[in-house]
C-alpha cells in the first residue's frame, strides 16, 4: 500500500507539470505557439519587380527575408548578383548583404532590429547585367510579438488568386501596367505584303554557257548568304560564244589598245602629234579595258560565276541545272525578308489624307500587332484617285522590320486616323475572352491575382482602351493569364508563406 501511495504521488506531479507547461510563456509575454504576423510588399521599378515577404520585425529577433527578385524584361529570375537589405531611421541603421540567391530568383537576407520605431526598408540588387534601388516605407519594428499580434492580426489573408513565384518562373510569363495613352479612331481593314524597291533582285546571265547549280537541292524559298555561290555559266567546249575565245581576244585588244595608248600619250605630251588623235587612241583603249574587265569579273575557272547579291531567299529560278543561256536571259531572282510594303485600301468616303492618318498597325503571323513605324518603317503614300472597277483608295506603307510572311499574303490591318482621346489602356494580350465578355488577371501583390470584368472600347494595334474596371498604375498579366485562370478554377491553394 505505501508504494502505491508514492506512485500515485508522482502521477498527479506529473499532471500539475503537464498543466503548467500548456500555459507557459514566451519570455515576451505571449502565449507558447502563437505565430509572428508575416508580412509581404510588392513593389515594381522600371526594370524589377520585387516581392518579399518576411516575419513582422520585433527588437531582439532575427527576421530574414524571401526577396524575390524578377526583371521584368521576359519575367525571369535573377540568378547572379548581390541584394542588401537596411533598415534605416534617421541616416542610421542595420544593413545585411548576401553575395547570391539561395535559389533563383529568391535571396534570403536577415535583420535583427534593436530599437522599436518607424523605419525605411531599402533593397539594393547588383547584378551583372544592371542595379537597382527599391525603398519601402513607413516599416514599423514592434517592441514585442505580443504588439505585432495586436497590431497586425495573425489571419491569412484570403479571396485572391495564388501563383507562386516559381510557377511563373517557368512558364511564358509577362506582366504591365495599366496606363493612360492616346486612343485613336481606327479603320479596320485588311493589307497585302509586297515587295519594296530594291528587296528583289533578278540575276541574270552576264554570258552565254551551260547552267551549273553550285548549291545542293536548290529549290524556291532556300536561305541564302551575301556573296555565296549559287551557279556557274561554263561555256567551255563550245564552238562558239565560248567564253575563253571572248577573254582571250578582249586581253589581247586591251593590251593592243593600252600600248597605242601609251605610245600616243608621249606623242601628245611632247606635242609632236594634235589632241583629237590622242582622244581618239584614249577612247579605244578605255572602251577595250572595259570590256576585259567585264568579261573577266566574276570567272573562275573559265566559268561565269553567279552569287547572292546580299542576304535573302530564292524567289525564283527560271533555268534548270545543264540548261544552255544565252547573256541577258533571268537565272534566279533573289528576295529578303528585312523590307516589304503593306498594301491595303480603304473606301474613299472615309476622308483619309496624309495630313489625317496618324499610324498604320499590322498583325504578325504570330499574332501580335506592329506599328509600321518600328525599325523606321513610314508611310509612304494615300492614292487620291479610284477605278471604276475598284472604287477603293490604296494606302502603302514601307516596313522595315523583318516580316516572316510569304509575299502576297494578308494580314489584318489598322489605320489610325483624326485627332486623339487619353483614356485608360492595356495590352490587348491581356484580354481573356468568354462569349463576348472580357476579363483580365491583375497583379494584386507578388504571388496574389485576381480575375476582374473589363468593358473595353477602342483597340489601337497592340493595346485596347479600357472604359470600366481597371485604374491607372494597377498590374495586369499580359502573358500567362491562362495558367493564371486555371489556377483559379484548380480548387487547390499553394500555402501562403513557402518555404525558400
């Protein structure tokens, strides 16, 4: 019996202790297992956008960082470099520096503040390519957990789309500003690619002989460099028009006609004969040496050789490999992507001049609207007049830009015209469409996003004007908005607040 007595001694001990423990303290004052409010920012510059989220800052605790760092050129990670945080009051304060990522994209920096107040909190990127500078202020370091629980709450935050990070990392992913811009009154139409002055050139025989392709399988449409090979003119074996025969009698005129030249030349200097046979002699002996020169320009071999004017395609080829030409008859046309002309026509009644037109857009084949002004591209002329049998007016554009579209092909076209309104606008690769109705993903913080209606009014090639729904400096997502849109639909949430 005593030693149950002792047993049962122990056992309610244990319990008291048990108790005690469930109610302990933290040494400032909370309650064991209540969390520290994490915060986060979203903040973008010209050039990076910066989401970080970190523990509220309390004197005495260490709180480190997830900076997560993305240059908004392509929406990539930054894998090299060096991010600094400070926390600055009054010109003084805490500054912590990590020499590189701990994963891409994210550093993982730390502060232990000493003294509660308002602070600034400055994020300085180095990287190879460029720095940055990103200031938040107004940071708030909180004496203890127990000010911060009560400051800040310690509730999720809820009702908006989540999309980590590193999900967007991997996709194709892109994000802009929602501005005001100039919207004009457009005309939708459609245009024609044709070639410019001086993109297609026709290489013709310059003698005559038997055709050698010099370029394996050469077909319509092959890439070509400036100064390659294409073809050769070899007229060797032939009883006539042979191209040796012709080389061999113009060296022997030219030299002929260059020692008359000569001879003639003292003659004159030393006025022993009068100027009009010294023309005369100077006229042959130029006429011999240019025709030497021409037919010697581009042999080898005894072969006239026939080469790429410049970079391009073949457009054309109007001989076959072993065809006998005779000089001035077409080989091959060559054409290049880098300069075309857009053709389109507008009915007349719309008035459009010169002095009214203020930008012609055009869609690639990938879908995305260009102004012909890009790459210097212009304008080049409005036609003043119609035909009966095409009562339209044509209005040409020179494109300057490489255009990957076969000539002939149409592409949609917008001409901008009369004087401009300033309204809200986004990409139009932001829009989601559903049954006539639009949409858009915008950017609330670094990984929060929400689908908002948009009711949207003008488009002007690449952006369209937004008359409800959005505000001027919120952030939508012009690639990616799908993924995004799924996300929403998937009925699973990433926790809030990964691990790094």
């Amino acid at each position: 019996m005593k030693y149950i007595i002792i047993v049962l001694a122990f056992l309610v001990m244990s319990c008291n202790n048990k108790t005690e423990d469930a109610h302990a303290h933290n040494p400032d004052g909370t309650h064991a297992g209540e969390e520290i409010p994490r915060l986060d920012h979203t903040i973008w510059t010209d050039q990076t956008e910066l989401f970080v989220e970190f523990p509220a800052l309390i004197v005495g605790n260490s709180s480190r960082f997830a900076a997560h760092f993305t240059v908004l050129d392509k929406h990539q990670p930054i894998r090299e470099g060096s991010a600094t945080v400070s926390l600055i009051k009054e010109n003084k304060g805490l500054r912590n520096t990590v020499d590189a990522p701990s994963s891409p994209g994210i550093f993982s920096p730390t502060i232990r503040p000493k003294e509660a107040g308002t602070y600034q909190l400055v994020f300085e990127l180095k990287t190879p390519e460029y720095s940055d500078k990103i200031t938040i202020d107004d940071v708030i370091v909180y004496a203890n957990t127990q000010e911060a629980i009560k400051a800040l709450g310690t509730a999720e935050k809820g009702g908006s789309i989540s999309f980590l990070k590193e999900q967007a990392w991997k996709i194709d992913f892109q994000t802009a500003p929602v501005v005001s811009g100039k919207i004009y009154d457009v005309i939708n139409t459609s245009g024609v690619w044709i070639p410019s002055l001086g993109s297609v050139k026709s290489l013709a025989a310059k003698s005559n002989g038997v055709v050698d392709f010099k370029v394996n399988n050469l077909t319509e449409g092959t890439a070509v460099k400036q100064g390659q090979l294409l073809m050769s003119l070899n007229s060797q074996g032939l009883a006539t028009n042979n191209l040796s025969t012709e080389i061999a009698n113009a060296r022997s005129n030219f030299e002929q006609a260059k020692s008359e030249y000569e001879r003639k030349k003292e003659l004159y200097n030393s006025k022993i004969i009068p100027k009009s046979d010294f023309e005369k002699v100077e006229s042959n002996y130029s006429i011999a040496k240019s025709n030497y020169q021409s037919l010697t320009s581009g042999v080898s071999g005894g072969s006239k050789q026939i080469v790429a004017p410049f970079d391009g395609f073949i457009k054309s080829i109007t001989v076959s490999n072993g065809d006998y030409v005779e000089q001035g008859v077409a080989l091959v046309s060559i054409g290049t992507q880098q300069s075309k002309v857009l053709k389109t026509q507008i009915a007349p009644n719309y008035g459009l001049t010169m002095e009214t037109v203020q930008g012609i857009w055009f869609q690639t084949k990938d879908g995305e609207w260009k102004n012909v002004t890009d790459a210097d591209g212009s304008i080049l002329s409005i036609g003043k007049d119609v035909e009966r049998e095409n009562p339209l007016i044509s209005v040409f554009a020179q494109v300057n830009a490489e255009i990957d579209m076969p000539e002939g092909s149409l592409t949609p076209v917008q001409i901008a015209m009369g004087d401009a309104t300033k309204n809200t606008m986004i990409p139009v690769n932001a829009l989601l469409e559903d049954y006539g109705s639009y949409s858009v993903i915008v950017q609330l913080s670094g990984e929060g996003f929400e689908r908002r209606p948009v009711k949207i009014g003008k488009r002007n090639g690449e952006n369209v004007e937004i008359i409800q729904g959005l505000e001027v400096g919120e952030v939508v997502v012009t690639k990616g908005a799908y993924q995004v849109k799924m996300a929403s639909m998937s009925g699973s949430t990433p926790a809030h607040g990964h691990e790094h």
